[in-house]
C-alpha cells in the first residue's frame, strides 16, 4: 500500500510540473524572443552609459542560445526535417559570427539581422501545429 501512495504521489507531482512547464517549442520560442528584446533595448539605448555591460549581456545570452540550438539541431534523433535543422545550423553559423564581428566593432546596426531572426524564427515556432 505505502509503494501504491508514494507511487501515487509521485505521478501527481510530475503532473504537475507538466501543466507549469513550457514545451520545447513555447521554450525555444521565448529565449529566442527575449535575446532579440535584451539586443533590441541595447539598439534603442545605444550610446547611454552602461552600455557595455548590458550589450556584453545580450551578446553573452544570445550566443548561449544559439549554442543550445546548434547542440539540439546537430542530434540524429532530432524530430525537424533535415534539410531544415542545415539551414537553421546555417543560421547558427552567422550569427556566431556576427556575435563576433559585434564584440570586435560594436554598432547598433549590426544587431538588427540577429534581431529579425531571433524574432522570425521565434513566430514561426509559436506557429508550428505538428504533424
């Protein structure tokens, strides 16, 4: 009886983590989100003090980001087609190297292109119904 009720207990509580957890595509969606808002507010406050260590920040985060994506994307048991998981790599790749090219030469137009993707790749997962 005490296994059946600690079992019992045990799924409840699982359950509820569920029902407060985002799915993999809700979490993709809103860290991509909020790395082109923390470089947005960068590009809408540049030349402020404190700059730098917001900028830093962003940058920091959105390479973070982007890292996980290429780990998750590099997967064979990854559920994406493949031709798209190349594209999104490839995406990957140029944004590392715009990250880059940020940290070398900071200006705020460099931030836009990262800005669109993040944004575009996150609505396009908001949008995703499943096969």
């Amino acid at each position: 009886m005490y296994n059946n009720l600690a079992q019992h207990r045990g799924i409840g509580a699982y359950q509820d983590v569920q029902k407060t957890t985002r799915s993999g595509r809700e979490l993709e969606a809103y860290v991509l989100t909020k790395g082109a808002l923390l470089l947005k507010q960068c590009r809408d406050a540049w030349g402020n003090k404190g700059l730098s260590a917001d900028l830093d920040k962003a940058l920091r985060f959105n390479q973070a980001v982007w890292s996980v994506l290429q780990n998750e994307l590099a997967k064979e048991d990854n559920p994406l087609p493949l031709k798209l998981r190349q594209e999104i790599l490839s995406l990957s790749v140029f944004i590392d190297r715009r990250i880059f090219e940020i940290i070398a030469d900071p200006s705020p137009e460099k931030l836009a292109i990262i800005i669109d993707i993040n944004s575009s790749l996150a609505a396009g997962l908001r949008g995703f119904s499943g096969a």
